[in-house]
C-alpha cells in the first residue's frame, strides 16, 4: 500500500474517536501503538509527514491538529520512528493543540510551538 494510502487510513481510523469525542480512547489507541521490529518500508520522517500533509489536503473533512497528529504518530511508529504526540496548552487566551516530535524536534508544526504550548502530556 502507498504511503499516501496509509496516511489516508490512519486519518480514517482516528476520525471515529474523535466523533464520539472518546479522547481516552484515542490516547490509548495511540499509546499502544507498537512498532515493528523492522520497518515495512524504509521511509524518512519527512516522506512520512509529507504523506500525511497530502492525505490531509485530500481527506474529506478538515483534520485538525488532534486528529492529524494522532494519525501522523501511528504512521511514523508502523515504520519504525520513534514517535511521540505531545499535547499542550497555553492560559491566555486558553487554546489546546497537538502536535508530534521525534528525537524531542517537532516534525508536523512550526518549531517553535512546543515554547508557546505548556505540554501537558506525551503519548
């Protein structure tokens, strides 16, 4: 399967979560997501991430940070990539995002966004 395709699927696998506004569940489904021994196919952070950018132009709805990044996480770890879903916030004015990082450099988002965000977890 090509990688866009699999970006495509991981977007589709967390949209139901997300729907039913089942964030624990999507956490879990997150965490325990393992990563193979060897990697299917040996792909670059950015040949992933540019996958997952493609699959988000086309996807039907427009995935937001939460579901882009929980999506992006499951498909850099079934390569192989370490891969963590950071999500923080800031007080004023209250927002929350998510966004992924790996080796702690932020891979799916402006770098700067971990200083802006109080991380309140990693996944």
């Amino acid at each position: 399967m090509s990688l866009f395709l699999q970006a495509y699927v991981q977007l589709l696998l967390v949209e139901p979560y997300l729907r039913r506004r089942d964030f624990k569940g999507l956490y879990e489904r997150v965490r325990t997501c393992d990563m193979p021994s060897a990697a299917e196919e040996p792909n670059s952070v950015s040949k992933v991430c540019e996958a997952m950018d493609l699959a988000c132009i086309w996807y039907w709805r427009q995935a937001l940070c939460l579901q882009r990044s929980a999506a992006l996480t499951r498909l850099l770890r079934r390569h192989g990539i370490a891969a963590d879903l950071v999500i923080g916030a800031q007080q004023i004015p209250f927002r929350a995002h998510a966004w992924v990082e790996v080796d702690g450099r932020v891979v799916n988002d402006k770098a700067y966004v971990s200083e802006v965000f109080a991380v309140l977890d990693r996944c």
